[in-house]
C-alpha cells in the first residue's frame, strides 16, 4: 500500500533555529522536504491532500516531558486517564507526552513500568514515554536502572519532599546519582526540603491554619532553594547530569544559574502556572484555592519576572505542564478543614502552547525560544530529538498548525480535559491551535477531533542529548 502524501501550504514555519515561509512535504509519517513557498520546488510537488495555512504558523507539535495522567495520590486517583489527557495535549497542540511511571516501595522498577503500560498502551491519542519514579532506592533498583536506560527509558525522579510516600535521603540520592552517572541516565529531582516543610505543616495545623493558602506558606521558597542547591552539590559529587523539575522560585533559579555560571550539566523546568498564577490565587476564598494546591506551590507575583528572565537567558531551559488534575468536587475536597490532606496538582497539558504564544503577544519571549522550550529542548533533554520537537527531512511529521490571531476564552466549559474547572478560568488569550497531525495522521482537523485512543504509539528514548 502506497503512503499518503500531505502538502502544507503557505504557512510561516517556525521551530528553534528558523523562522521561513515555506511549504512542508509529508511522505507517510515523515517529513521529507521544505522548500520556499512561491519557487519552482515546491510548485512542482504533488500530494493526496493538501492543507491551506495562509497566514497560520506551522510549528513542531508540542513536547510536554512531565505529566501524570491516572497518578495515584492521597487516597485518589489524577482524574485524566491516557485517553482523555492525550486527547486533551492534542486539543491544545502537544503531540508527545512523556509522563512517570511509579515504581511502589519494595516493589521492583520493572513492576511500576509495567503497570504504566498496562494504563497507556492502546489507549493514548498522541505519542508518549515513561520516565520512572524511584521510590526505593536499593541494591536491586540501582540494578534495574542499568537495564531500564538500556531499554529506552533514561530518566529517573528522586523526591526531596513528601517523606513516607516518595522521599529519598541523600545517601539513596548519592547513590543513584552514581548509577545514573554510569548508565547515561538523566536524574530529575523534585528539589523541596520534605523533612523541614513537614515541621511547619505540622506546625501551622495546630495553630488551626488550616485554609489552602497555608499550604504555599509552609512550603517555602527558601527550602526549595536548599534543596536545589544540595542537588546540585550531590551531582557534582556523584559527577551527574540533574534536571530540577517545576522550579518556582527566584531563590532556586539563582542555584541554577550560579551551577550553570560554573558550566554544570545542570537543567531546570518550570511551568505555566508559575508564570501566570500566583499566591493570590490560593488565597481565593471559600475553599477556591485549594485548585491551585501544587507542589512546588505557587508564589508571590514577584517570582514571575524571575522566572521569565531565567527563560530569556536559559538557566530555565524547559516549560512543561506537571500536569495532574484532582476534581474540585470530592478531590480537592478531600483537604477541607486540613490543607495537608488536598491532592497536589493541576490541570494544563491543553493549555501550555497556548499560553505560551500569549507570552510571545506580551513579549516575555520570542516566537522561536516559544518552540524551543516547548518542543525542541524537550525532545532533546529526553532523547527524541530530531525525530520529535522539529520541523525538517526526517522528522515525524508532528505538526501544528496554528493560527496566531484567533482570540479564545480559557474556560472548563469548553476544555477537553477531564476534570471540572481550569486553573486558567477566564482567561483571554491570542492564538489557537486549528489542525494537528501525529506522525502525518491529523489528530484534530481545523478544530475537529478525528483521532482515537491507539493513535499514539510508545517511544523508547534515547539519552539526554545535553548531558553528554
């Protein structure tokens, strides 16, 4: 059976390096040649479809490196499953994903992995990979690291925080740090002094502080930023690569910055909801701000502007979503009375592209550092670059078309994902995504979903391409 070829014709293609008006030839799944629109190359191409993106941007599908989908926490379960958060990345123009799978305490890697596959295999609508939780550090794990790297999953998230659920001390740090060292794996560490912050929880529930705004009070920007500069000393130490995940505050990203400075294979992710939310939305009343509950939490708005520079100057090199929606009802509600006991996450897999071309329109950043942090330096920091996060002859024809100038209301009345409020409510932004193809198979076609659950196929990664 012979492959359809798609033509995409006169869109501004834009990805990390390049900005050209040109069209864009799809062979089958890949893309197999660019060339100027208007010359004699791209005249003289045929194609079984062709796709009109006059006055659109036709940009990289979307690399989101940190999501949750179906992640068990606090006696519940994250309310999107991989059928509906990938059907919501596609919505909103991420077409790979790659979300943690858990390893259990005394249970083996392997274990975690498969029961990761078991929920996403068959069931997603754009592409994805694992990265694993390590959650018990010992003889065996540090084994099966070795064996995972081998098999194409090649990163590793430590926890700092949350002692007696994920928390590893230094010493079980230390040690996978050294493995990871070894191996070629890429340790992601969520930097938060766990130990400290559990004292003041502790602390202000017996003063009766108990409302959600408590929850960003107790954990503090001072401890994450300890925490971020001890994971970066172990690093140095165990002489490894560290990825810091969701950094949130101006302390922690001057940790970053000050290891970067020295030329340290140091990395750091932030999120939407660090850039655009703040502790104003958890102070929101009447049990409202327990939606914006998320570890690391929300700051002051003074955090912003930071974090925005670390983007422009890179000591941040990646925006992804740490999506991991709880309901309002009976979810978050579980925190009534005890902000502790609020599941930690929020919805945005649908939202970030979007977001970040508004901060393109607000000139935070440009319109090809939108892409790099979103598509190209993902795909590389988790070894699927150039296959994913570009747009050129041989890359999986993942890609966006996307209409700059389409204004849009962010609203849970109209989002795709499956819980019951956005994080976002309200908010206008400038810019929509219209058609999105996966692998040249459209997923949504000028703002129609056509894909299915199965559409998205697994993707073995290779190493971080930065480390080394």
């Amino acid at each position: 059976m012979s492959s359809t070829r798609t033509l995409i014709r006169g869109g501004l293609v834009i990805t990390a390096s390049d900005e050209i008006h040109a069209d864009v030839l799809i062979d089958g799944s890949r893309i197999v040649a660019l060339a100027a629109h208007g010359s004699d190359v791209a005249a003289g191409w045929s194609a079984d479809r062709t796709i009109d993106a006059t006055g659109k941007y036709v940009i990289p599908g979307g690399v989101d490196g940190h999501t949750h989908m179906e992640m068990p926490f606090g006696g519940t379960y994250a309310s999107d499953t991989f059928e509906t958060g990938t059907r919501a990345a596609a919505w909103g123009g991420t077409t790979t994903i790659v979300d943690f799978a858990i390893q259990s305490p005394g249970k083996s890697l392997r274990e975690g992995l498969d029961a990761w596959h078991e929920k996403a295999d068959g069931n997603c609508a754009v592409d994805y990979g694992f990265h694993m939780i390590l959650a018990d550090v010992n003889e065996q794990s540090l084994k099966e690291m070795d064996l995972l790297v081998q098999e194409g999953v090649t990163s590793f998230k430590l926890f700092m925080a949350y002692p007696g659920v994920f928390y590893s001390d230094d010493g079980q740090i230390l040690r996978a740090m050294q493995r990871a060292s070894g191996n070629g794996g890429l340790i992601m560490m969520h930097a938060e002094n766990g130990i400290a912050i559990d004292v003041l929880v502790e602390q202000a529930l017996a003063e009766g502080r108990t409302d959600p705004r408590h929850h960003g009070e107790v954990r503090k920007a001072l401890l994450e930023a300890e925490a971020t500069h001890r994971a970066i000393q172990l690093a140095r130490v165990a002489e490894a690569p560290l990825y810091v995940v969701h950094v949130s505050a101006e302390e922690a990203l001057a940790e970053l910055a000050a290891a970067r400075d020295k030329g340290l294979p140091v990395f750091g992710e932030t999120c939407p909801q660090y850039l655009f939310l703040s502790t104003d939305n958890l102070a929101e009343p009447d049990f409202e701000g327990s939606k914006y509950v998320c570890s690391t939490p929300l700051r002051p708005k003074e955090h912003q502007a930071a974090l925005w520079r670390g983007l422009r100057t890179n000591d941040l090199q990646v925006v992804s979503t740490d999506h991991c929606p709880f309901c309002f009802t009976g979810q978050k509600e579980l925190g009534r009375g005890d902000f502790s006991k609020i599941p930690n996450g929020l919805p945005g897999v649908e939202n970030r592209m979007d977001l970040l071309h508004q901060a393109v329109v607000d000139g935070h950043i440009t319109r090809r550092r939108w892409i790099e942090i979103a598509c190209a330096t993902p795909a590389r920091m988790f070894g699927l670059y150039p296959k994913k996060g570009t747009i050129a002859p041989g890359a999986d024809a993942d890609i966006v078309i996307y209409d700059p100038h389409a204004e849009q209301i962010i609203s849970a009345e109209t989002h795709h994902m499956n819980v019951d409020y956005s994080a976002y409510e309200g908010k206008r932004v400038t810019g929509r995504v219209e058609t999105v193809l996966s692998r040249g198979v459209p997923v949504i076609d000028t703002r129609h979903y056509v894909g299915h659950a199965g559409q998205g196929v697994y993707l073995p990664r290779g190493v971080c391409q930065y480390a080394n």
